[in-house]
C-alpha cells in the first residue's frame, strides 16, 4: 500500500461517526508520524486483541484492516480519533450490555443515528470466553508487569551507549513488547474491569442510590504511588534519584514517543514539588485515603441496608470484586508506558546517530519516519520535510471532539470567554463542591498552584495526578466515568467534572468558579460574589 501524502490525515467513510474522548486522554495533541506510527499501530491491534477475548471478534480479525469503515482509530489532522460505529458493533454483541451505555460512558455521547442492531449470532461465543478472560485478567496483568518491571530495568540504561545497530535491535524488541503490553491493557480493561463497573452502577441504580464514593479507595492505583511518593520527596523522606527509579518513565503525553518524561528533564517537577512542601500534612495523601476510605465504607453498608436479604450475598462478592478489579485499569498501563519509553530511549539514540553521520539533518528528523522506517533504515529526507510541514500545518487547525466522516478543520482561535454568571454543564464524576480561581493548563511542568486553585485542562494522563493532587477541583474538557481524571479525582477525593468541551478554552486563568462534582456543573461566579480564599466541600 502506497503511504498517503499526508501520514498524519487518513480518509474516513462518509457515515462513520468519530469522537476523540477516548484517543485524547493518550494523545491530547497534534501526533508526530512515529507518534502515530507507533501508538495507533499498537492500539488497533489492542482494541482487537480485547475484543477478541471477550468473542466479540474473530481471532482472524486481531490485524490492521483494510477498510477505513473498519477501524478501531484513525487519524486526522494529527489528531487520534476512535471510530464510534465500530465500538458501538462490539457491545452489540456482548449480552445484556447497552452500546448506548458504553457510548455515553466511554465516548460521551451517542451519535444522533444510531439504532441498536444486537448482533445476537456472536452471543454463544461471548458468553463462552468472557467468564474465562474474566478469570484469567489479573495472572495476566501480574506476570505482564513483573516481566516489564524486569526487563525496563536492564534495558533503559543501554540506550545511550548503543551503536545503530543495537539501537535498531532495542527499538524492535521494545516495540513487540509494547504491542503485546498494550493488548494486555486493553483486555484488563474491557474484560476485568470494565464489567464490574457496570454491574456496581447496575446494583446501584436498583435501589435508586447514586453514592460515587463506592467506586474510590480501593487503594493500589498506580497514579496515587507517583502522589505518595511525590509527597515522600517533598518531606525529604526519599531522594530524586528513588522517586525517578520507580516513576522517571511518566511526563506529560507520555504515550507519544516525543514526549519528554521526567527521567530525561527531572526539573519538570520542580514546581509541583514546590506545591506540596507547602501543603500541611492534613492533606498528605495517607490522610486523604484514610478519609475516602472511611467513606466508602459507609456507602457499602448503606448500599447493603438497601437491598433485599437474598440479594447481599452477591453485592457483597461484587463489592469485593471491585476492590481487586477497578485499580487495574492503570497498574496494567504500567508495563506498556515502560516499553514504550524504551522505544523512546532507542529511538532518541538514533536519530543522535543518524544525524551525526548525516543520515538526516537533525536528531529529532527521527520522529518524522515512521516505525518501519526506523528499523530498516530506508529514510527519504524529501519526505520528511513533507511530513514536517503537514505536522507543522496541523498544528496550527482545531478539529471538533466528535464528528461523522471527515471533520472540519478550522484555524486554531480563542474562544469567546464564558460570562459571569453561566454555567457550563458535564458529568460529575467525583462528588463534591469547590470554589476558588481557575488554573488553565496545557502543560502541567508548567503550572504553579495557589491555594483554592481549580485545575481546568483539556484532557490528562497519569504524569498529571501530580499536579491534579495540588488542585481544590478538576474542570476537564474531555472524559467519562472511566477517564483518568475521573478514577484519580474519586481516589484523591477532589471534586471533578468532565466532559465540558470547551471549558479549557473558555475559562481563563483567574476566573473565580465554582465546580459541582455531583451534578456535573460548573459556573463562572461574578467576582462580587465571591469570598477570598475559595471554599471546597464534599
């Protein structure tokens, strides 16, 4: 197949609808080609791979298709996108689930044509390999993460020193596993985590009650250990050296291998360290567990008060299930960003290399080739200007969060501000109610935190629970029930909504609002009505 002139905007069928809630939270921005190359490869065949397990694929399927109408992700503009049509064609045929349920809670929305169509031909299977994967989810998971843990170990270190041919040798050998990691991932989610979730908030809604806390303090979440021991290093209780030992391979758009992480520039956590020296230890993280936890606890006798004698046996295996089962959905990102980052290492070695042998022109040309390219070294400078223009280009464009066939892509402007007094509507996801000045925030290496500031931000990723544990509540322009903000805001106790499209753009810096994590509502206040210092309660 010839490569599109533009690797970074691939054609769409005319009826399929598209969204990028689910593909920003790992790609927030423009994607560079061995971005794309890379990550979107690998979660093509994640998604395939998950669903696959569950039987709502054949085995036959688990490859990169040639009909853009079958695509789990695409590209446009250099903006990852998942195609809706097809997510919607997978919970179709797992019994007893509601695409438009997952829709809303993964996507955010349901496209105005759909008509559920269950494809029933598929259930036999399911109900065959899903109670299997099921129970075979957390082996999965722990050997995965044992084997990665080992092999990151001995691995990132070679990097620097390696000649082409063994820079070549490490990019392939991290990127498989990467691929293999990412599927794993993707079955932990859709396969042990993903159904308990749903049948927590279907036990929940059978006795009408609508408590977020029985989804927090389940402890061992990967994100709350970067918080922990982001707070050991600011109490001088470990050094810089331990805490990038156990975390260095996270940093803002960490699953992009462009990104810088914090291994490669530890003074990307300066400021946010410099946030919680001042914190008093009230708020230290072991504090705010205790207190979730005590809070979850109450809301799983009150859910059991409410249900029938015969009905709390299984509510009770099911709450159990939950405390070993929704942590997983970042312990098991855990062995794919650790692979990942050797790409990244490997990948950084060499284009130092090539460049110094005048392969290409710069260090970082090695990030417009894409994977194969990288391997086997048939590299044409001509088009890697091309490439960089079209980057370049994208750059500069917005497209929308969700769209049928191709989007539109306009020229990258302000928004007109919110005003005072509006309120902008999404979903809460983590009860509370705060309010305090506006913190907008593309980068959090960058941010500086008061006390009472309110986090707004596009999207986040695991490096950002870092500062998010600084932040009084969380204002997110992109996300659902099972968003990362989402999962760290319960844990952390933080107030959150999400999906208010627009909000990082239409919100400033300074803006004094007030965030409702139950009902999903965020208003701007009039700076007459509003007491200095910031409020926040539960």
């Amino acid at each position: 197949m010839t490569e599109p002139a533009d690797p970074l905007h691939n054609p769409s069928y005319p009826q399929s609808w598209w969204s990028r809630t689910v593909a920003a939270e790992a790609a927030p921005g423009v994607m560079q080609p061995l971005d794309w190359s890379t990550f979107g490869w690998s979660s093509e065949l994640a998604m395939r791979a998950a669903y696959n397990a569950l039987g709502a694929l054949p085995a036959s399927d688990v490859r990169i298709p040639d009909r853009a109408e079958d695509l789990f992700v695409s590209i446009f503009y250099g903006r990852m996108s998942a195609q809706v049509d097809v997510m919607l064609r997978m919970a179709e045929a797992i019994p007893g689930a509601s695409a438009r349920e997952v829709s809303e809670h993964v996507l955010g929305f349901v496209p105005e044509s759909y008509e559920s169509d269950p494809r029933r031909e598929r259930y036999p299977i399911v109900l065959a390999r899903l109670p299997v994967s099921f129970l075979r989810v957390p082996r999965m998971v722990e050997r995965a993460c044992a084997e990665a843990e080992r092999w990151y170990r001995r691995e990132i270190g070679r990097s620097s020193s390696l000649d082409t041919t063994g820079a070549r040798a490490q990019f392939a050998d991290a990127l498989e596993r990467f691929r293999a990691a990412h599927a794993v991932q993707a079955i932990a989610v859709f396969a042990g985590v993903q159904p308990v979730y749903e049948q927590l908030l279907s036990l929940m809604a059978s006795v009408e009650l609508q408590d977020l806390d029985l989804m927090s303090a389940y402890g061992s979440h990967a994100e709350l250990r970067i918080v922990e021991d982001l707070w050991a290093l600011s109490r001088n209780e470990i050094d810089m050296g331990t805490f990038l030992a156990s975390h260095g391979f996270h940093g803002p758009g960490e699953c992009e291998v462009s990104a810088k992480v914090w291994r490669e520039d530890e003074g990307m956590l300066e400021s946010t360290i410099r946030g919680y020296v001042v914190m008093g230890d009230e708020r230290s993280p072991r504090a705010i567990s205790e207190g979730k936890r005590k809070a979850r606890e109450e809301a799983e006798r009150t859910l059991l008060d409410a249900l029938p004698a015969r009905r709390r046996p299984s509510a009770r295996l099911l709450l159990r299930l939950a405390h070993r089962r929704l942590p997983m959905r970042g312990t098991a990102k855990v062995a794919f960003l650790q692979y990942l980052d050797v790409v990244r290492a490997a990948s950084r070695r060499l284009g130092e290399l090539l460049a110094e042998d005048g392969t290409i022109e710069r260090p970082e040309d090695i990030l417009m080739l894409n994977r194969e390219e990288v391997m086997n070294g048939r590299i044409d400078r001509a088009a890697i200007e091309s490439r960089r223009e079209h980057f370049q280009h994208h750059l500069g464009v917005e497209v929308p969060s969700s769209w049928q066939g191709t989007p539109s892509a306009e020229p990258a402007a302000e928004s007109d501000r919110l005003p005072a007094g509006e309120t902008l509507s999404g979903l809460g996801v983590s009860p509370g109610v705060a309010e305090g000045s506006a913190r907008v925030v593309s980068d959090p290496a960058e941010a500086e935190f008061a006390s009472g500031d309110i986090l707004v931000a596009h999207t986040t990723d695991p490096s950002w629970a870092s500062v998010m544990f600084l932040a009084d509540a969380l204002v997110i322009d992109i996300g659902g029930h099972l968003s990362h903000a989402a999962v760290v805001a319960r844990e952390m106790g933080i107030p959150c909504v999400v999906g208010l499209d627009g909000a990082s753009s239409r919100l400033r810096t300074g803006d004094t609002v007030r965030v409702d994590g139950r009902s999903g509502t965020v208003q701007l206040v009039p700076q007459a009505n509003y007491a200095e210092g910031g409020t926040r309660s539960s």
